[in-house]
C-alpha cells in the first residue's frame, strides 16, 4: 500500500490525526493505513511516546526570591555586554562632542586617501605635444595668417 504521507498536503492530516482532531470517514481510513504501514505505526508510536514524557514531566519548584535574583541577573548581564564604546559615551565626561569631531576628521582625510592624484604628463606625452606644435608652426610658415582680422574678411 502507498503512504498517505508521501504527498505532503497530507502531512496536514497527519497531524490532525496525532491530535485527535479527525472524525468519521477520515479518521477510519488514516486508522486502516496506520495499522497497514510500518512507517506510519513508528511515526504515531513515537509521536505517543513524545506526548506521555512530556505529560508526566514537572517543572522544578520556584524558589521565593526567584524574581529578585532573576532581575539582578538581567542587570549584570546587561552592565557587562554592553559594547566598550556605548560605555565609554555613557560617561558624563562632557566628550561627547570629540565623537562626532573625530568621525568628520575620518571621513574628511578618507576622502583625501582615495580621491584620485591628478594626472602627471608622461615623457611621450610630452614629446607628442612638442612635436605637434613643431608642426603647427611649419604649417603657420608655409601659410602666413594675417594678423588683422578685416584682411581676413575680405578674403
């Protein structure tokens, strides 16, 4: 026979059926597969055997001062765990604007670490620009500019 737990909308079922929460047909035919499928028997017996250790378990007796000592041990806790730092600005040392001062100080010196350098020209650059103007030049001598730019217009 194949499990009715294999698809998995009817592992809904199950657990209603482990609850005690299913009646009249539904209940007889998850009976009927229970009592046919070993896998199904192990999951109800130890679903059985959950539910009685946790029925006979009782919690330990609570002692008077229970709510004193808890409390003062959520005060201790929470002294030590705070990080250094939120204690250090707890303390009413009147620095707390050096904080902030310090911080502005970080940003402003890590904007200078990590903008770019400004280019420096390499040597064949520099070259490059030499030559070009070499040629501008010759080209100036073979074709004269005139200086006035009303000779210009009328040619």
């Amino acid at each position: 026979m194949n499990c009715l737990l294999k698809p998995p909308e009817q592992q809904a079922l199950l657990f209603r059926y482990l609850a005690g929460d299913l009646t009249g047909e539904t209940l007889c035919s998850w009976q009927r597969h229970v009592a046919s499928c070993p896998d199904c028997q192990h999951l109800v017996q130890s679903q059985e055997n959950l539910e009685a250790i946790l029925s006979s378990w009782q919690p330990p007796a609570i002692s008077a001062d229970f709510d004193q000592k808890l409390w003062a041990r959520i005060e201790l806790d929470r002294q030590h765990t705070q990080p250094w730092w939120l204690r250090y600005l707890s303390l009413d040392w009147g620095w707390r604007l050096a904080v902030p001062a310090a911080l502005t100080a970080c940003l402003i010196l890590g904007f200078f670490v990590l903008s770019p350098a400004p280019e420096v020209m390499q040597a064949e650059d520099i070259e490059q620009v030499e030559r070009m103007l070499d040629d501008l030049e010759a080209l100036q001598a073979l074709h004269p500019q005139p200086e006035d730019p009303r000779i210009q217009d009328s040619l």
